[in-house]
C-alpha cells in the first residue's frame, strides 16, 4: 500500500472525468530540480533566479548563469522548466546593483522595471538562458508586467539576445501578479505564449495589502473573491486567444485553491514541492464538474472567509 502510494506521485493528475492538470514544481535552487522529479513533478512552473543574485557581491556572470540553468535542465530529463528571468526589487535588494532607496519597493523599480533599465544585466541573464535552451525545454517568464510595453520591450530584447546567441526560439510567457495586467490580458494574450498567475504578488496588489506586513499579511489571502475574479477574468482572456494559464503563487498548492482553480480553467499548478503528491492526489479525485461548481459559488462570495467556508 505505501509503496503504491508512493508510486502514484509518478503518475500524471486527471481528473475522474479525464481532464487533465499539469502538476510542476516551484524551485529557487540548483539541486532542487531532481528534487522536484523525484518528488513526481511533471517539470518546474517557477524557476526563481533570484538564488543566484542574492547573497555575493558581485552579479554572476554569463558561464555561471548558464552552468546553472544547464544543471537543472540537466537534472529535469526533458521535462519542461519556466525559467523567470530576474525579480529583484520589492523586498529583496541587491547591494552590488546600488538599487536606488524608494519610500514604496513594491511599488518601485522591481521585477522587470529593473531589468529594463539596466539592459547589460538582463541582456546577460538572456544570453545565459539561450546558451542553456538546446540542452532541454526552457520557456523565459517575465515578472511583474503591468503594461503593453514593458511585454514588448522585453520580447524585443529577448529576441536580439536569441539572433546574437543562435538559439531556437522559445515559448515567452509573463506573470499575471499586477492588477492592470488582468485588465489588458486580452491584450496581453496576443503577445504572449502563456501567463502564469502570481498569486502571492496579485494579492498584494489586488487588496493593497503588503504580502511582508506584521499584522495585516494575514488578511491577505489568495482566494479572496476579488482575486479569484481576477484569475477568472485572465484565463476568459487567454482562452479567447487560445493560451494556457497556470498559477504559480500560494493557493496552487492550498487545497480549496487546487479546486477552485481547477474549476476556472487553470491549467497548470506550480507548487512546492513537498506539496506535488498531495496535490496530484486530490485532483485524482476530483471531477471538473464539481470543481466548476465549487469555482463558480466562490467567484460569488462576498469574502476570503465565505469562500473557506464553502463544502
Ligand atoms: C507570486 O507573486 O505569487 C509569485 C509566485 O512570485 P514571488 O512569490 O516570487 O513574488
Ligand atoms: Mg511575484
């Protein structure tokens, strides 16, 4: 019986009635890659490479970035992994890149802000992927895009990095975790191969509530309903444009969350990774109808406490 049990992380997560949801891993270190295969994920939704800027002096350079990315494309055995280019800024500062002081990080120079306006660290980061991109299936991800532009400056900059590398294009997907994102994911979808909701960060943003606050963090909640109909609004936006959504923040990985958003027509859920058999387990056991169903009365909520409480 354990044994089974145990097997079972390896198998694929459908649903009684046939639908089937990708089940992958959020990672933000080399060695956690194989982890996240033997933990059953099938490929990793969420590479933060923030690991490799954090905690040195200097920013890393072109051979380790791509040693890295090779280890752990290595490491996934063909399997997919969402490479997410830098998120630097918010609560996270970066000595050697002398960010500037800002009275609102969150609301600063972070994600890809940052990396737009200092092209040399992002132009390296790029090169470092596409050197990496032959020896599996990377897709890049960008972080906090709010607009148009910023999706198409980056893609621009993308693909002069990938004509200087000689690489084969990639998928380009960017994080849905800023509220005029969802407003113009229509928008958005036309310019992008899929989107992947931040949960955590569209939370914030969603409810104005600081996701590291003491106090008030704890009332920031993803199922909130006012989130939920955002993540509503992105997937009705993508599958008109025929593009995929996963979601790759907290609730992926929250029970209720896996059902609620399952029902929604999320696609793909990046979880950590000692969360990938439970989650895998419980979509076994779901029907899309029922998930429908428990999506459906949550979008029509009046709070994160109702939606808790539904059965
Ligand atoms: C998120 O914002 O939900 C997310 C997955 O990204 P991070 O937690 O790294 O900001
Ligand atoms: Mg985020």
């Amino acid at each position: 019986q354990r044994e089974e049990e145990r097997r079972a992380c390896y198998q694929p997560a459908i649903m009684t009635d046939g639908a089937r949801v990708e089940v992958v891993a959020n990672i933000a270190a080399p060695e956690e890659a194989a982890r996240a295969v033997e933990a059953g994920g099938e490929g990793v939704g969420l590479l933060r490479t923030e690991f490799l800027f954090l905690g040195r002096d200097q920013a890393p350079t072109e051979e380790e970035q791509t040693d890295a990315y090779t280890t752990m494309v290595e490491a996934l055995n063909g399997l997919p992994i969402i490479i997410r280019t830098l998120d630097i800024g918010g609560d996270k500062s970066v000595p050697y890149l002398s960010m500037p002081v800002e009275e609102n990080p969150f609301l600063g120079e972070r994600g890809i802000r940052l990396c737009l306006n200092r092209p040399e660290l992002f132009r390296t980061q790029l090169r470092a992927i596409f050197r990496a991109s032959g020896k599996g299936p990377i897709r890049i991800m960008f972080p906090m895009i709010s607009t148009l532009k910023e999706l198409k400056r980056a893609k621009a900059l993308t693909e002069e990095v990938r004509q200087e590398v000689g690489a084969d294009p990639v998928e380009i997907g960017i994080m849905i975790e800023v509220p005029s994102a969802v407003m113009m994911a229509e928008e958005l979808a036309a310019e992008a191969d899929f989107f992947s909701v931040g949960s955590n960060d569209l939370t914030q943003y969603c409810l104005a509530i600081d996701r590291m606050h003491p106090m008030l963090s704890r009332q920031a909640d993803g199922l909130h309903p006012a989130v939920l109909r955002m993540i509503d609004q992105t997937v009705k936006a993508a599958e008109k444009a025929g593009k995929w959504v996963g979601v790759c923040g907290g609730i992926a990985g929250d029970p209720r969350g896996v059902v609620i958003l399952t029902g929604l027509g999320v696609k793909e859920l990046s979880v950590s990774i000692p969360s990938i058999a439970a989650v895998k387990a419980q979509i076994r056991g779901l029907s899309m109808e029922q998930a429908r169903d428990l999506a459906k009365r949550a979008l029509a909520c009046p709070s994160a406490a109702a939606v808790r409480r539904l059965r």
